[in-house]
C-alpha cells in the first residue's frame, strides 16, 4: 500500500443490514465498547428468534 494512503486514526464501516432500535442507540454502544476494546476492531451482532434465524448469518 502506498505511503500515505490510509487516513490517520478509526475507521467505521456501517453495512446497514437491519435497523437495530435501543437505547442507547447502536452505534452509540459500540462506539463506548470500543474506548474498553484493546483488540483494536469490534462487530456488532444481536440475538433473533430461531424461527427467523434462517434469514441472518450465523456466528
């Protein structure tokens, strides 16, 4: 990769799939997550009813 060519500091990449509702909000959540996050990445996920569970990727 070429010098120069990644922007300094955090990234997000938001692949809005679902709309998650809360509160606190989502992103709001990970974004406090990842202050704790010495891995330095973080995924997003939540639980569904098995019955719909053949529409969604499983971890």
């Amino acid at each position: 990769m070429r010098q120069g060519s990644l922007l300094p500091g955090q990234v997000a990449i938001i692949l809005p799939d679902d709309l998650i509702l809360g509160t606190p909000g989502c992103l709001s959540s990970m974004i406090a997550q990842y202050a704790d996050c010495a891995a330095g990445h973080l995924v997003g996920a939540m639980k569904v009813w098995a019955i719909s569970s053949a529409s969604y990727d499983r971890f």
